[in-house]
C-alpha cells in the first residue's frame, strides 16, 4: 500500500513558503530606486539621462540573468542560487551606499565617467542577485505544492515581489526621512539576508507520484498535430493531481484519470532548451510580456517625473519638493499595495475558475492587458492634476501584477514543471525589449518638452505644459496594449483547440 503523502499545510511546506515569501520581499527592491535616486543625483550632480542609464542597469541584472539562475536551478537545485545572490546583493547596494557617502569634490562640477560607471555596475549587481532570490523562490513553491494549490502559492510569492517596493518606501518616509545612506544601508542588509536564511531553510518539498499513468500529448514540430503516448510519471515529474495523491480513496483509477489528466498535463512540456524557440505559444507569451512588462516599467520608472511635471503645471510658481516627494512616495506605494493584491488575487481566482469551472488559466491573461490599457487610457486623456494620478497607479499596478502572477502559473500549465525555471528565465527577458523601447521614448520625449529651469534642487530643466509633457509616448503604449489584448486572445484560442484535441484522442 502506498504511503499517504504528507499534508501541504503542514510545518514543512508552511515554512517553506513563508521563506520563499520572505525572499521574494527582498528581491523586489530594484522598484525602489526612485526613493533614493532624485538624492543620488543631487548630491553627485547626476543627469536625467545618467540616472535613467543606471536605473536601467538594475532591470538588465535582473532579466539578462534569470535565464541562467532558472537553469541552474533546474539542473543543480534551487539552493545553489541563494547564496551569490546574497553576495551580489550586499555587494551592489553596499557599492552604492559609499559612492553616495563620498560625494564628489569640491573642484567637481558633476560625477566623473567612472563613478557613473561604477555606480551602473553596482545597479547590475543588485538586479543579478535579486533575480537569483526570486527564481529560487518561484521554483520551490512550484514544486512544492500540487497544481490544486500553485496558483495561490505562486500569487502569494510573486506578490512579495511586488510589495518590497511599498516596504522599503515606507521605510525611507517614516524611518530614515531624508536620511538616504541609512535607507541604502536598509537595501544592503535588508535585501541580503533573507536569502542567506533560505540557504538553510528553503528546500523542495517532493510531490507523490500518481500512481496511475497519465496521457501527455505531445506535440511534434508541427505543432497543430499531435501523438498521445502513455508514459509512467516519475517522481521527478511533478505532476501530481489532488485527486491521485489519495492511492487509498474511495475513487475508482478511471475517475481519477478523468479528473487529473486534463488539467495537470502539461500539453507542451517537451518543449525546453532550443526547442522552446519553435513554440509559437512560447513567442506569443514572450511577445505579450514585453509589451506589457515594458508599459510597466516605462510607468514605474517615470511615474516620479509623471508627478512632478502635473504638480508643477498646477503650481509653476510655488515649486514646493518636499510636498512633491510626497506625491511620488503616494504612486510607489499605490503601485506596490495594488501589484501585490493583484498577485494575490489572480492567483486565487485562478485556482478557483480551474477548480470549479474548469476554466484554464490561460483565459483569464486577456484582463491583464485590459487594465494597462485602461490606465494609459486614463493617463493620456483625463489626468491633468497630480491628486488624480493615483487612479492611473492603481490600474497599472493591478495589471501589472496580475501580470508576473499568472503568466508564471500559465508557464507551469503549459510546459511542466521538469524545465519550469529555464522556461521562465527566458520569458523574463522580454522586458528587455519592451522596457528599453518605452523607457527611452519617455525619457526623450520629455526631454523634447523641458525647456524652463525651476529651483529643483537638482539644476534640471523641466516641462510646464502638464500631460502635453508625454502624453505622445501614451499613444505608443496604447498600440501596444491593444496588441497585447490580441495576444491574449490567441493564446486562449490556442490553448483552447489544443484541450479539446487532447480530449478527443483519449
């Protein structure tokens, strides 16, 4: 008689996810540059455009690098990530913190090439291994918890991503108010140490084996046509259903395949490494998360100038930064609280639609496109004043989580979990694409727009003519989401036809 397999709320997998959570919470703090960078770049005397090249920096460490943290972990194990990311961590936001408590000279008149230099390396470090904490804590939630409950694991993990911003805001407005090396010194050992604590505590938990065998459609390079085989599932597998777990319950082997097939095989799990480049489900995937990922990165990036453009058109001759760096704190925090609800909510609607309806989770990614969209809509066309910005933050941000959450669990649905960390690092390079594009139409669209000098206490020119300011980078954002709206559809289409195929050939 087989074992019954330990419970999945026990002190085991409860630990587990609660480290993977607290790890997940310290390698989100790339999102938190813009609540040091405008004193970053006063005190060194640091253009727009330089501090846009070193925030970049921390977004290139985090997607060019995933796809070698998800191999490594697949591969050797999620444990091994743990601990360079913590170095790197420390490392780059240490880098930052004594470049900032040096300064420059008197006999400066701005920060020399290679303190520029050094502090886009540093960046890089911290991006490095905040991506090396978050893949090892993606991969063993999903390989801890069966397919009944990974969505909710996964939303709850990916919104500890989401919400590291709002902790570490809060931190700089209520802790260290005005004290930017203090809150640098938060990032360094606040970011580090939860993945020095995972080293010894974060371990896979292993999902039983179904102890009936399961019908994998595989499809072949042609991907409209396809062969069932019935292969025995290992333990290595990770497939297991709620229903198979029980080798002991009172349902008969053909209930239980009927219940467990179709929802937890993973109907393109034998595309990974080089083959996952022939999958045109991969590329539709890849190509909605630049555009989606990039729309968010270009707005929480810029959601600061955003501010203060508005603010400043509202009151060109009472320029006040303290009472500007408040509105700014208000978007990261709106951003933050509602990516992390949004994380957490579409993971439980997720579960629950695939539970109850059967509705596979791919036809709920069609709102993710929906809510950007509709706070670019907003933004370009009703926003004028900075009290009002909040409405286009809390869309974005919804979207925007919902977005990392449930492409993550759509990854486990379509392509298994023997491949699920290489699969998502190289999703995760999208935003390369899509947040450069963006980014830089923002930044030099604004630029075409600043041409009157305020006392800032920065010494930088900036643009009077409120949303006018940007709003011709919004008409490119929108395009893009309405492309991405498409994409969304034809994944769903897709994964569709492909269920019903795979029903009609058991």
């Amino acid at each position: 008689m087989a074992a019954r397999p330990a419970s999945h709320f026990g002190p085991r997998p409860v630990i587990t996810l609660l480290v993977s959570l607290l790890v997940a919470l310290a390698s989100g703090t790339n999102y938190v540059f813009s609540a040091y960078a405008p004193q970053l770049a006063a005190r060194l005397h640091i253009s727009h455009t330089q501090l846009n090249a070193i925030a970049l920096a921390g977004n290139v460490g985090v997607y060019s690098s995933s796809p070698l943290w998800g191999i490594t972990a697949d591969k050797v194990g999620p444990q091994l990530n743990l601990f360079p990311g913590f170095c790197f961590l420390l490392a780059g936001y240490s880098g930052i913190r004594i470049i900032y408590d040096n300064g420059i000279s008197a006999s400066e008149s701005s920060a020399s090439t290679s303190v520029i230099l050094l502090l886009v390396f540093f960046t890089l470090m911290t991006g490095v291994g905040s991506a090396g904490g978050y893949t090892t804590a993606l991969n063993v939630t999903a390989r801890s918890f069966p397919d009944s409950l990974r969505g909710s694991a996964l939303g709850l993990v990916v919104s500890g991503f989401g919400l590291s911003a709002f902790i570490f805001s809060f931190i700089a407005q209520h802790v260290f108010p005005g004290k930017t090396s203090y809150l640098l010194l938060t990032l360094a050992l606040g970011s580090a140490l939860p993945p020095l604590i995972g080293v010894f505590v974060i371990k896979p938990i292993p999902l039983s084996a179904p102890s009936i065998h399961e019908t994998v459609a595989v499809v072949t390079d042609d991907v409209d046509s396809r062969t069932p085989l019935i292969p025995p599932i290992s333990q290595n597998a990770f497939a297991e259903s709620s229903f198979a777990s029980e080798s002991n319950s009172s349902w008969g082997i053909n209930e239980v395949r009927k219940k467990s097939i179709p929802e937890d095989s993973a109907l393109l799990q034998h595309f990974h490494g080089r083959k996952l480049f022939a999958s045109v489900d991969f590329w539709i995937l890849f190509c909605s998360l630049s555009l989606l990922s990039g729309v968010g990165l270009m707005y929480i990036n810029n959601v600061g100038s955003i501010a203060q453009v508005l603010y400043i058109h509202e009151h060109p001759s009472n320029y006040n930064p303290i009472e500007i760096s408040k509105w700014q704190a208000t978007q990261v925090s709106t951003i933050s609280m509602i990516s992390f609800s949004g994380r957490i909510l579409i993971g439980l609607l997720s579960d629950f639609t695939k539970a109850h309806w059967n509705i596979p989770r791919s036809y709920l990614f069609v709102l993710v496109p929906l809510c950007v969209l509709a706070s670019q809509i907003l933004l370009a066309s009703h926003i004028n004043v900075v009290s009002e910005l909040w409405k286009s933050s809390a869309l974005l941000g919804l979207g925007y989580g919902m977005l990392f959450s449930l492409s993550t669990t759509i990854v486990t649905e379509w392509f298994g979990l023997a491949h699920f960390s290489e699969t998502l690092g190289f999703l995760t390079l999208s935003p390369l694409v899509g947040g450069n594009v963006f980014s830089i139409a923002f930044g030099r669209n604004l630029d075409r727009h600043s041409n009157a000098e305020i006392p800032t206490g920065l010494s930088l020119e900036v643009c009077l003519e409120g949303r006018s300011c940007y709003v011709d980078t919004l008409y490119l954002t929108i395009a893009g989401c309405v492309v991405a709206v498409f994409l969304s559809l034809w994944a769903a289409w897709r994964d569709r036809i492909r269920r019903a195929e795979k029903r009609l050939s058991e």
